[in-house]
C-alpha cells in the first residue's frame, strides 16, 4: 500500500491537471505490485 501511495502521490505532482485516480488506473497498480 505504501509503494501504491507513493506512486500516486508522485504522479499527482506530476500531473496537477489530471486527478491521481486517472494517473494511476487500478489495474495497473495491481499489475505493478
């Protein structure tokens, strides 16, 4: 959960624009686990 966070937290810096739970679609995080 923590990396999980962690990603989200980075691609909600680098994408302002765009919410974190488009940046970082479920599936992927699952797949990135």
């Amino acid at each position: 959960i923590a990396q999980y966070m962690a990603t989200v937290a980075r691609n909600g810096l680098r994408l302002k624009a765009v919410p974190t739970a488009k940046a970082v679609p479920q599936p992927a995080a699952k797949a990135h686990q």
